[in-house]
C-alpha cells in the first residue's frame, strides 16, 4: 500500500512522514539511513546488525519456535554447574 505525501517543512529544510507502523515494521525506532537508489532513495535502519533486548525478544515472541527455544535454553542455563550432590 503506498501513499502519496508532500514534503513538509521542517526550518530550513523539507522533510516526509514515515506512519508509525512502518517506523515500528521496518525497525526504524533508533535512526535510519538514507540512500539514493536508481528509482528513488531507500530508507533502511541505521544499525541493522544490532537489536536491543526488549527488539529480540519482540522479534522472538512473533514466532513461537524461537520463543520455545530461548525459553528451553533459558532454563537449562540457570541450572547449569549446580549438580545436587557435588561432593562438597
């Protein structure tokens, strides 16, 4: 679905509004990059490669599988080292 917009102004400039949605699907909450492409300019998240916990786990509790297996291996962490009878 696009949307026609006009530029707006912003002091001396102009600028667009993003829709909240598309700042929130695309992750675009911490800054993004600007590029001039061939048919336009591309809009993309300024540190992809780095999500904050609160991000990782959003993105984890969207599919199930992974929400299982970071809670599986959560869990078996936690007791890890701690054998009942270690001896001591």
């Amino acid at each position: 679905m696009s949307q026609v917009q006009k530029p707006i102004r912003i002091g001396n400039s102009k600028g667009a509004r993003i829709p909240a949605h598309l700042i929130r699907s695309y992750h675009l909450e911490r800054g993004f990059v600007m590029k001039p492409v061939q048919d336009g300019i591309l809009i993309a998240p300024a540190d992809s490669s780095k999500l904050t916990l609160e991000e990782s786990f959003a993105a984890m509790a969207l599919d199930r599988t992974d929400l299982k297996n970071a809670r599986e291996w959560a869990e078996a962490g936690l007791t890890d080292g701690l054998e009942e009878d270690s001896g001591f």
